[in-house]
C-alpha cells in the first residue's frame, strides 16, 4: 500500500510502497477515506518532536472504514465509519478512570506520533480508539474534527467558558476557527484576532462577533478595551504561541481573567511580570488534544450543523508535501485534507 513517512528532519515526505498492517488482538484496521494535514506535522519536520530510528507515517486526523477488526471489539463491525481518537492510552489509570485520558502518563503511544498514522491506505488502531462516525458528517469533516473540533471543545470546557463570557480567540487557522464556533455554542461573546482581512472575514463567517486585524499585539490591549467598555475579556484563547501574543493575553484580561494556552511555538517563551496577573486575580490555564467525549461531542455538534470546520484543499495522498508547503508558507485557511477513494 501506498504511504507518506517522514525518514528525518528538514526532509520532506516520501511516497512509498510499504506493507498493509496486520491485525493484532484488541486492534482494527481501518481503510483511510480522510487525514487532515495539521500544523503539528511541521514539528517533526522542523526536529522539534522526536520519532524513529525507524520512518514514521505522519497523519493523526484520521476517518474511515473498518476494513478489519478483532472479533472482540464490541460495539462496531466491518463497513462501520468511523473517526480515530490519537491518544493510546492505557483505560487503566487514574487519568484514564477520571475522564482525562489525554493526560495518561502510561499511555502506549499516540497515532500519527509514535505510531503510523493517516497518511497512508490502511491504519491500525486499537478499537478503544473508534469512535463512530455520523452519517451526517463527512469523511473529510470528521478527520478534521479529530483534532481541532475535539481541541476546541476540550479547551473550551478547560478554561471553563460559559454563557455570558466575553472570549477572545487570537489566531485564525483550523484550531481557532472551530474555537470560535464552540464558544459561541457555550454561549460566549467572541472576539476574533487575526493577521488579515481575508481570515478576519473568515471568523465572522463562522459565527465571531466581532474582529480585530493586528499587527502590533503591543496595541491589542487597548483595542480590546475599547471593545469590552474597559473591563477586558473572560478568556484569552492563544493559539498563535509568541513572546507577544502570550503577554498580550495577560494585559487583555478581565478581572478573573484566564489565558488558555494551546498554541505553542519553539523558543518563545512566557514572560511577565507575575503581578500583572495576581492583581487581576487572573490564571494561566493550558490545553493538550483533548478525551473522546470532547471528539464525541465536536462530531455531535457537526452532525446538527451547529459547528463544522473549514476545508479548504482536498489533495490526493501524492500531494502530501504540496499540503505541508501551504501551511509553512501560511496560506491554509481553514484546513487541508488528504482523500483517499
């Protein structure tokens, strides 16, 4: 079958012939119809997450079809679609017992990470990591939704956004466009922060109440003040991950303010002075991935068309490093996915 691996930074993908996975005890296989090319694939090929000695299949947004599957995996069959929750953890620990099994620190690895993942035909994946796949939501969505629409429900019950709060989410890519889309259905008041006017646009297409165009985050506090009657907002959602945007979110808080940490860039540290936080009251929150009642959730929202995140490339796999140059070159808005027939 054919597949995309990494073999070593600073290296593209190859397109390569390798062999179908085999089916293990508590495991299925699953025919690839979608993988979303996400922005963490560029942390393998930049060295910042480490992988081998042996080339890795990338790929950790995944929707398919159950090509195969262990005779004791209940609840689904072959011909079933289905999306792949990443995170193989262990169902064990207190983490796992206690609905946060994206934290398991006995986890056995994590798809598209430490094992192959989409950008290939056929992956496995243990059939506790299935979660079935509404007929209302398409392949494409549903890999998608794997990782932003899960990331976005999952940070959004983190930081605890509720009705009546003002949020800001600051970075217009695939994770803040269905951030956006999530705190609207919690209720908030969302301002949207993006680079252009273009991703401006796009932000209130999905539902952002108001939009701001910023290029110096020296300024957003006092934009954002203006905004909000002075008072500043409830919940900061960082996705873009700089020295200036981080500090930025400290000064744009409200009173009890909380600075949702999600995005991350390499080198770029939090720096503040602690008091600009402990007079607002403020916290520092932070979000990884997120549990399969968030993916469930998120594929919940798509299936009532009340969330549903922005696709838009759609490249065959032979394409995988044309995806990947587009996000390096900051074109994507919204999503890029590979299909596969």
């Amino acid at each position: 079958m054919k597949a995309a691996r990494i073999h070593k930074p600073e290296e593209m993908l190859r397109i390569e012939e390798i062999e179908k996975p085999k089916l293990e005890k508590g495991t299925a296989i699953v025919k690839v119809r979608a993988a979303g090319v996400c922005a963490t694939e560029l942390d393998f090929l930049e060295g910042i997450f480490p992988f081998g000695p042996e080339p890795l299949v990338l790929g950790h947004e995944i929707a398919g079809v159950i090509d195969e599957i262990d005779p004791e995996g209940a609840g689904f069959r072959k011909g079933d679609r289905v999306v792949v929750y990443n995170v193989m953890n262990c169902g064990k620990c207190f983490y796992c017992r206690n609905g946060m099994e994206n934290t398991c620190p006995t986890r056995k690895g994590q798809i598209g990470f430490t094992h192959n993942g989409g950008f290939e035909e056929y992956v496995q994946a243990p059939v506790a990591s299935l979660v079935a796949l509404p007929q209302e939501v398409s392949f494409e969505e549903g890999a998608v939704l794997s990782c932003s629409g899960m990331t976005a429900v999952h940070s959004s019950r983190v930081a605890g956004t509720t009705a009546g709060d003002t949020v800001l989410v600051n970075g217009v890519g695939g994770v803040g466009l269905m951030c956006i889309q999530v705190a609207r259905i919690f209720g908030a008041h969302v301002i949207a922060v993006a680079d252009s006017e273009e991703k401006a646009e796009l932000a209130k297409r999905v539902g952002a109440n108001e939009t701001l165009v910023v290029s110096d985050y020296g300024k957003l506090d006092e934009e954002v003040r203006k905004l909000t009657g002075g008072r500043g907002v409830d919940v900061y959602y960082e996705l873009v991950g700089t020295k200036g945007s981080l500090k930025a979110g400290i000064e744009c808080l409200g009173i009890g303010g909380r600075l949702l940490i999600i995005g991350y860039q390499k080198e770029q540290n939090l720096d503040f002075y602690p008091v600009d936080l402990l007079i607002k009251e403020g916290k520092v929150v932070t979000s990884v991935a997120g549990c399969k009642r968030d993916l469930e959730l998120a594929l919940r929202f798509a299936s009532e068309k009340r969330a549903n995140p922005i696709i838009e490339n759609r490249y065959p796999l032979e394409r995988i490093n044309d995806a990947l140059q587009r996000i390096i070159d900051r074109k994507v808005k919204g999503r890029s996915v590979i299909v596969m027939d």
